[in-house]
C-alpha cells in the first residue's frame, strides 16, 4: 500500500485556477510605480490560494511577459467598525513580480 506524499496531498487540495481568477487586479500605489520604474517590478493583488508558480504562469500568460522572480505577502485585514459593530476587511495575498529587463507591463 503505498502512501501518498506531502507534495501530492497539497496539490491535491489546492483547486486549479485559471489566470484571470488568479490575478485580481494590479496595486498602482506611488510606491508601485516607482518600483516598477527603477527595478521592473509590479505588483498585484492575487488570489490567497494561488502560488508563487501560479502566479509566474498567470502573469506570464496574461501579459506575454518574462517573470524573473515572484515575492508573495500574505496581508491582514484591518480592522473597521461601523457604529457598534467591530469587524475586519478580509486578508488578502499580494505578489511582487519582477520581469526582465527586456520587458515591460504598460497599466495606462
């Protein structure tokens, strides 16, 4: 009887996603743009259940791009309150993703 290794059970609970369910959309912040000016770096908000890999193919893929590295940040929500009421935004995923020099991701 063999076992099924650690590898094999993650992959198989973690639901295939299509590139534009991964990607949510892009974060144009000061910050961003002046990070993608000077490094070719972008970032994006991404689905929490996506990878480093899923997301070097969806950005691969949506933008016809290079992707040289990925960083992945897992956010917290902040916390709000509405009256009486105390409540959080919901956590999020966000990914850096540096691209080639030769290339380039024009968001305007």
């Amino acid at each position: 009887m063999a076992t099924e290794t650690e590898a094999e059970s993650v992959a198989a609970e973690t639901p295939l996603l299509a590139p534009h369910q991964i990607i949510v959309r892009p974060l144009v912040t000061e910050k961003g743009v002046h990070r993608s000016n000077r490094y070719n770096a972008y970032a994006f908000e991404v689905n929490t259940q996506a990878t480093k890999s899923d997301v070097r193919k969806a950005i691969e893929h949506l933008f016809n791009v290079k992707v040289v590295k990925v960083h992945v940040q897992n956010r917290r929500g902040k916390p709000r309150r509405s009256r009486f009421h105390l409540g959080r935004t919901k956590d999020w995923k966000k990914a850096i993703v540096t691209l080639d020099p030769e290339h380039r991701i024009e968001f305007f």
